[in-house]
C-alpha cells in the first residue's frame, strides 16, 4: 500500500488533481468530506462543537450551521485552535481506519487542506503539493464560487504560504495553464512514479540499490525517516543516511512495534517499519528508496 498526501491552498486546483488520480484508480480518502461527517448531527464531535461555541452554531434542523461557525472562527486565532482540537483527532481517526480497511496494493490518496500547517507530511509515503498564482486563484474563486475578490484574498492569506507548502512537498504540480496540461502531468506522475513506487513498496522492492539521496530531498526523507523510527537520521559524508541507536544496547535495541503495545527486537521491528514506510532492506543488510523519483540508502547502526 502507498500512501499519499495531497493539498494546496484554495483556488489552486487541489480538487482537479484529487479528482483525476481518482479517476487513475486511487482511493480517495477526502479530509473535507470526513471533517463534515465527524461533526454530523448526532455525533460526539458535534456535541463537542455546540460545548465549545454555544446553540448559535447549530441550525434548525439540528446540523451544524458552518456559516454561523465560520463567523465565529474566521479571524479569531484561539477560537479556530478550539475547533481544530476538536475536528482534526477524529478526521485523523477516520482517516486511519479508512487506509487500514484498504487492499493491500492500494493507493490511497489522503486530500488533506491543511496538511502543511498540521505538520502530517512525513506520516505520508508522498506528499504532492497543487500550487497556482495568488491573482489566477483569486480569479478562479470570483468566477467559480462567486467569492469577491477581497474575501478571496482574506481566504488565501489566512493559509500557510507558498513556502511552507513546498517545503514539504515531494511533487510541486502547477495549475496555472489548462486542465487538459493538468491532467497530462498527473497522468505522468501516476504512471512513471506512483504505480511503480506502490509496487516496489508492497514487493519490499529497493528502485535503485545502492543510490545515494540528492541533497534536495534529504529534508524529507529525514523527515520521513524520523516520523518511522524516532531519533534524527544523519546525512554521512559518504552520502549515505545512517540512523543511530539500534546497535548493542541502543535506545531502540528493543521498542514498541504497535500501538497494541507487543514489543519485538528492534532491529527486525525497525527493518519491517521502515520496509513498509518505504525503505525495504537490500541484501547487505542496508535499506534503499522504494520511490522512483527519490534514491536514498539507509544503514542503521
């Protein structure tokens, strides 16, 4: 299984790119869709909501009024943090179970808005970020939403920037030409990098043994590293990555393999880990990149 992270900020055409790799053949797990189904009328979340904020926040049918709410959070930094507290854990819990029920060479596509302001991206095997000028989403908005133009630019501001998305971004997609050029570029990605890097990943399959990592992609692939094992990977002179602590007497000679607290030997817990997060062992007892896209080697000592 492959797990991938989508987001960009509105307007950019995250939607057209979700829509299309689910056309492709990906599991779409939607984040927005999950946000509103966690605070559906009846739910724990949206009795958490109505403590929070008061009765103003439900409508006459006993659904959340998300205009009634937006007013109450836009624009109040504490107030937006209290529902973020509220609505992200179970989203995140929803999200969990949905990949977990998925076939085993699936490619779950997780739409995830806020993804880099929520810090998620190494929790994903990739992170694919839609990215458009700031006056072409602007415009898009006007015309397809029929937003004015300066709440458009309210929406866009109130995000995180350019820079905080791409530096979590494995795939940087730009939206400012046609559709059509969209797809052909995902289309690209789907097939020269996604379906091979799933493959590799499920048949414990390194793309390139032996490849050391560019230094471009050495911050995510630490990240990457760091989110599996815990500790902080170092990027060797030789260029290859070594992640300290599973030798004799390491902090992580023995550590815990699940959350259901069975505990195994960490060099073979830390060995499965990192196979499945995207890192399978090579034959020398190292262990290589499964993406296409991005070469690394692994020692951990």
């Amino acid at each position: 299984m492959l797990t991938i992270g989508l987001t960009g900020g509105i307007g950019a055409g995250k939607s057209a790119v979700a829509s299309r790799l689910a056309a492709r053949g990906a599991l779409l797990v939607d984040s927005d869709r999950l946000a509103r189904e966690v605070v559906a009328a009846g739910t724990p979340g949206l009795a958490a909501v109505v403590a929070a904020f008061g009765d103003g926040v439900l409508g006459p049918d006993g659904e959340l009024d998300r205009p009634a709410l937006g007013t109450r959070v836009f624009g109040d930094e504490a107030a937006r943090r209290r529902l973020e507290a509220i609505v992200h854990p179970r989203v995140r819990e929803r999200s969990v179970e949905l990949t977990a029920a998925a076939p085993p060479d699936a490619i779950v596509l997780n739409d995830v808005p806020l993804l880099a302001e929520v810090g998620l991206a190494p929790a994903y095997h990739l992170v694919i970020v839609v990215e458009a000028d700031e006056a072409t989403r602007v415009e898009r908005l006007v015309r397809d939403r029929g937003m004015p133009a300066p709440q458009a630019r309210a929406r866009i501001a109130a995000q995180a920037g350019d820079a905080d998305r791409r530096a979590v971004a494995d795939v940087l997609l730009r939206n400012d030409a046609t559709l059509d050029d969209l797809a052909a570029r995902v289309d690209a990605l789907w097939d020269d990098r996604l379906v091979p890097y799933e493959e590799n990943v499920r048949r414990g399959r390194v793309a390139e043994p032996g490849a050391l990592v560019r230094p471009e992609d050495w911050p995510r692939v630490a990240a990457r590293l760091g989110h599996v094992l815990g500790g902080e990977p170092r990027l060797a002179d030789n260029g290859v990555i070594e992640v300290h602590g599973f030798g004799a007497g390491g902090a992580w000679t023995e550590r815990r393999a699940d959350e259901t607290g069975a505990r195994r030997a960490g060099r073979q817990s830390s060995g499965d880990e990192l196979g499945l997060a995207g890192f399978p062992r090579l034959a020398d007892g190292r262990h290589g990149s499964a993406d296409p896209g991005r070469p690394a080697t692994i020692v951990l000592i």
